[in-house]
C-alpha cells in the first residue's frame, strides 16, 4: 500500500508515551476536578518535568490542547504548555499537542465566541441538536458544515504556529451519530449520489425510481436498515443494511471522513512537513465493529491520511477466560498494511509494576513500531524490565524494525461486507483471525483495492465475505486458475455488491455463491471440501462453528462452549449497536480452519511451534534479515525445550540462528539447528516473554 502522505520517519523511532490529562477547562465544568486540580497542573508545567520524563526513558509526550472550548479559551490551555514543550524539546523528547478537532463543541464559551456556531452542530431527523453522549454541555459538530471546517482548521495552523509541536493528537475521532439531517448533510449527500447516478436510468437501477434526487434525506437508522434478514436469502443477520440509500450514506460519510482526514493532515504538514497527525480511531476498527455506521470510519479512507493511529480502547493484552490469546495484533496489522504504527494504551492507572512484558513486546513483534502510552504525565518510575525493553528496541531498531510480515494467507475485509450488516461475517472474521493467530498461521490483512496484488502471497481468507462484485469474484478466480488458493466460508460472496442475492425471486429462498457457481463447484452442507483446480486449489468450509451459547454456561476449555461475547455499544445519539469486540475462544472448528489453512498451503506453512496455544509467532523479514519472533502469552509461565520449524526462503541458505531477548533472564545465543526439505529446525532453550530468532 502506498502512502498518500509522507509520514514522518521518527514515527517509527518506538516510544514509551505519556499523556498530561489534567485540566481546569476540562474538569470544573464536568466536576472532574479536586481544589487541588490548579495546583496538580502547575506541577506538571514545571519544566523540571522534562528532566524526570527523560531519566524515565519517556520519549514522547502528548500534552493539553485545544478542546473544543473556541480560542480564547483554548489559547490559555495550550500557551501555558510553552516553557514544559520547550524543555522536553532540549531533552529529544516528541511534544504532541492534544486536539478536539471534529468531536465535540463545548457549548457555552464556543457559542459565546461565535454566536453562528449553534448552526454549526449536528440535527437528528427531528431536528434536535444531538450532544457527546450524556453530557448536555457538549453539542457534536457537523463536519460537512464548512463553517465549523475552516475554523477547525484555522484552530489547527494557530496551535502548530504558536506552539511548534511535532504534532497533533486528535481526540473523539468520528461522527457521534449514525446520521445528521443539517442542511450541509442533505445538501452534500445529494451531490454525491447526483455525481454518481447522474441519468434517470442509472437511478432506477439503483434506487428504483428514475426522479431527481433533491427530496433524498439521510436515513434516520431507526431501526437500523430494514431491521430484519434477507428476504431471499435467509442470512442469519437480524440487522442486514440492504435500502441502497442507507448503504450510499454509509459509504458517503466514510469517504467523507476520509477527505477530512486528507485535509486536517494537509493543515499540519503545511505549517511543519516533520510533524505527525495523530489519529484516536474508536477500537481502533476492531473487525467486530461495525465502525462504518457507528462512527464512520474505514481503514481504507483514514489510515492513508494519517500518520500515526491510535487503539485506546482497545485494552493490554489477556487470556480469555474461553483461552482465546487476546491482544492489538490485529489492529497493528491493519496499520501495518499502511506502513504506519498502532499507537497502543495498556492502561492509563495501572501501577507499572503490575504490567506485564507482553504489553510492550506483542508492539515489537507485530507494529511497524512499538508505541505504547502508559499513563499519566506524573508516573513512577518504571520497572527495571520496562527499561530493558525499551533499551532492546532502541539498540536493534536499525536492525528488526521496519519489517513486513511473511505472510501465509492474506485476509480480506471487504467494505460492502462489514459495513452493511452487524454481527454474522464480523463473528466469522474475528474467529477466523483467532484462529490463524492461535495456529501460528502468518497473515497480512488485505483491504478491497489489493485485490490487484494478489499473486503478492500463497492463499487468500475469505471468512464468510458475503458482499462481492461479479468483478472481484472473477479476479479471485483467475487468481485460483493462476495458481493460488483460496479459503471461503459461509456465505462468501452470496451477495453482489449492492448486497442483492444472484439469483431468486419473491418471497423463494434460494442462496447461491458467486464463486463455486463460475468454479462449477457444489457448496458443502457441512463440513470442507477441497479441490485442487489447474495449478490452484480451493477449499469451500460450510461453517465457522461460534464457540458461544447464549444459554451455555461458561466453558473452561478452548472447545467448549461460552456465552456470547456480543455486546451493545452505543454513543451520542442513535440506538445501541450490537458488537463484538474479540473472542473469548477459538471456533469449535478450529483444527478444521487449520486443515483448510494446511491444504491451501500445500503443509508448507512459514512456521510450526510445537508448544501450549498461549504461545504466538510472527515472521518478519526486512533488507537486514529474516526474523522469528515467538511471544509467550502467560510470562508467569516460562516455557523450555519449544520445538520451532520454519521454512526457508525460497533458495535460500541459512549459515546461524542467534537468539536474542529484551528478557535479562534469556541470555543472547547462538543456536543449533537442521535444514530439513527447506525448512530449519531448533530448539529453543527457554522463552519467559518474549525471544527474536535472528536467520543468516
Ligand atoms: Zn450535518
């Protein structure tokens, strides 16, 4: 993936990050403050801080800006920030300013500097002016209003030109809502849909109706799209987005998005081409989120335009009680996909000395670059092995940073799929990801442009992509005919884009997919069926068995089943939202992922572990080498005498294996080993956290 914008290079120098979170603007009018909160702040502008963050190996700092109060009020905020930024500065270390750019209008001091802003905000269908979540005080702004715009990005030039920071962390990222009615809404949506149906038959293709467009609204989502299943097909989501202008909407407002993130990032690389934009991205878009709807954001409209891009919410790494192996590997593969690192929180309170290694070596081995935020600006010191770390990454950086991931498989996540229904495909992906990464199956995540690079790896995931144009589905095929291989479960492409069945008519159910149609293929009932087609293969898995019940009790065991781990997520305005925000097992079917995996790959997967599943693998390459990263989940747990195979690069010779670690406790070795039928095998002698195995 090429990069639309030139993202700083010391983005990727890895960081240990801390964030000044206190603040009167903020506090008073929310109570969030004690009689100390003036005098808590000033101690952390004492410009002394800088000295204490660096002895702590604190190398980026994001720092209280402009939130959304208007400028006179913001000013304050950020100017009383110079002398600290300054300091921090002299001692090398990254100042980011941070911002509320399109998330909320602190209503009071904002209108009362610019009485037009009450026209700025957002309107439901009603008209009422919806605010940020419970709190009245804050009203959400609407960025297709060009008013609110241009003083976004005033704000922005004011605080780079005042401030100098190397960059700006933007907060509250998204809409807050799934539509706005305000006349700049109605207004832009129908010249987006007139720029792309611009004759009456084209429209009646679509929408049905062959007038003009100017009496088109945003769609209320109350309930969501239709509220019910496929009439034709009978998939089993109770919440498919299938009226064409819901869909068009939910695309509008992501691209819309997009061009904002462009725009924003413009503003700041005008003012310092060497500074980053910084983007909060709810969950992070954890596939079990309908992100598009919820906030409309899509990795492939957001990620291009930004530098650097954060996972907040998405919390440090676990076990689930089901044993699934949790984590932000996921997310730092889709902004991996973007050559740009995840910014992770492992939590903001957490007393340093209960994190564990996993937090900072799970960024190491799976992000372009680590970077962790770890909590409050004042923080004890860290740990002796938070040292180590951090020291490990800074003196080999040069070396293992900057890889990509030798992938097995790519996995697709298709817009039209995972943004036009909310729980079937996106249960399906998110067990299909555990597996691979509990398999120790490489992966790169794909998006719906890659389809053009596909011959770039061995095998492509399709985990139930119900959603696929006629296009996409013949380049699929001419890849299987060209020598790939393809996994596709479910219902994978049973919808066209438009998310129409191919075939059917009234009130008949008949499902029919795409791609075993023009294979010539039967789709199994149950169970896989693979076939080998000219030089390519494809294997057809009836099911992706959910691990979970609603009326099961808790299982203990990876295979055994738990309640679901569906949840309701809501925000400002707008119904709840069902969600899934991980597993907490592996599918019930889970050797059987596996076998399709091993049939596509002809059983020449990158890596084999012979170990307990808490323990996960990543191979990374770069022009510096070939590397093994092997992760253990339960540190408490240390492990010996692990059995790692891995296959050798295509023609390639291997002269040593030298194991190093951030763990004082595992000595840095050379290690013994055999080629095997392009393969090298070897021990590993122990592993507490975390070991690189370093190939040559
Ligand atoms: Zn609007």
């Amino acid at each position: 993936m090429t990069r639309e914008v030139a993202t700083p290079q010391w983005v990727y120098d890895g960081f240990l990050m801390l964030q000044a979170a206190e603040s009167v603007q903020f506090g008073y009018p929310n109570g969030f403050a004690t009689v100390e909160t003036p005098k808590n702040i000033q101690e952390r502008l004492d410009p002394q801080m800088a000295n204490r963050l660096s002895d702590q190996g604190v190398g980026f700092v994001i720092l209280g800006g402009p939130i959304g109060a208007g400028m006179k009020e913001d000013l304050k905020i950020f100017l009383a920030n110079k002398p600290l930024a300054q300091a921090l500065k002299a001692k090398g270390i990254r100042r980011v300013l941070y911002v509320n750019t399109i998330g909320m209008i602190f209503s009071a001091p904002f209108f009362a500097e610019h009485p037009d802003a009450v026209n700025w905000v957002q309107r439901t269908s009603t008209g009422e002016r919806p605010i940020y979540y419970t709190n009245w005080q804050y009203f959400i702004p609407c960025l297709n209003n060009d008013h609110f715009m241009a003083y976004t990005r005033s704000m922005l030039k004011t605080v780079m030109k005042e401030m100098e920071p190397d960059g700006i962390f933007t907060d509250n990222y998204g809409y807050y809502s799934y539509s706005c009615f305000c006349d700049h809404c109605q207004t832009k949506f129908r010249e987006y849909l007139y720029k792309k149906y611009p004759d009456p038959q084209s429209r009646e293709d679509r929408f049905g109706f062959s007038s003009p467009l100017d009496y088109v609204t945003p769609p209320p989502f109350r309930p969501w799209g239709l509220g019910n299943t496929s009439p034709h097909t009978g998939i089993p989501d109770t919440n498919l987005v299938l009226e064409p202008l819901t869909q068009e909407w939910i695309r509008f407002r992501c691209q819309r998005l997009g061009q904002v993130t462009s725009e924003l990032n413009q503003v700041i690389k005008e003012c310092n081409p060497n500074a980053i934009f910084f983007v909060n991205y709810v969950y992070g878009g954890a596939p079990g989120i309908n992100c598009a709807v919820f906030h409309g954001l899509w990795p492939e409209f957001v990620y291009p335009h930004s530098d650097l891009i954060s996972a907040e919410v998405a919390g440090p790494p676990s076990i689930a009680p089901g044993g699934a192996v949790q984590g932000r590997n996921l997310l730092m593969k889709v902004a991996k996909h973007y050559h740009i690192p995840l910014s992770t929180c492992s939590s903001f309170g957490l007393p340093l000395k209960d994190y564990k290694r996993i937090y900072l070596a799970e960024g190491i081995a799976f992000n372009t670059a680590p970077i962790d935020l770890i909590g409050e600006i004042k923080r004890e010191n860290p740990p002796q092995w938070m040292r180590d770390y951090r020291n490990f990454y800074e003196k080999n950086k040069n070396r293992i940073g900057h890889a990509s991931t030798v992938a097995d498989c790519a996995v697709l996540h298709n817009f039209e799929t995972l943004s036009f229904t909310y729980t079937y495909p996106q249960e399906s992906l998110v067990l299909c990801e555990q597996s691979l990464i509990q398999g120790n199956i490489t992966f790169d995540i794909i998006f719906d442009r890659d389809i053009d690079r596909l011959d770039n790896y061995r095998c492509l995931f399709l985990a139930n992509v119900l959603s696929m144009s006629e296009s996409l589905v013949k380049k699929i095929v001419d890849y299987i005919h060209r020598g790939g291989a393809v996994i596709a479960t479910e219902d994978t492409s049973a919808l066209n884009e438009r998310m129409l069945p191919w075939k059917g008519e009234w009130l008949k159910l008949q499902k029919s997919r795409l791609l075993a149609d023009l294979l010539k293929l039967d789709w199994p009932k149950e169970g896989l069926v693979c076939r080998q087609i000219g030089q390519g293969r494809v294997v057809f898995l009836a099911e992706i068995k959910r691990p979970w019940n609603r009326d099961a009790a808790r299982g203990e065991a990876d295979q055994t089943q738990t309640p679901s781990p569906l949840v309701q997520g809501s925000h400002s305005c707008g119904p709840d939202m069902p969600m899934l925000t991980g597993t907490p097992a592996l599918a019930m079917n889970h050797r059987e992922i596996l076998e399709a995996v091993d049939y596509s790959l002809q059983n020449r997967r990158t890596i084999r572990i012979e170990g307990p599943e808490n323990l996960v693998a990543e191979v990374t390459r770069n022009d510096k080498g070939y590397f093994v990263h092997l992760l253990n989940w339960r540190e408490d747990q240390p492990v010996t005498e692990v059995k790692v195979s891995v296959r050798l690069p295509d023609g390639d010779r291997i002269e040593t294996i030298e194991l190093l670690s951030p763990d004082r406790e595992t000595a840095s070795q050379i290690l013994n080993f055999v080629t095997k039928n392009g393969y090298a095998e070897f021990l590993v002698p122990n592993l507490l956290c975390y070991n690189i195995f370093i190939l040559k």
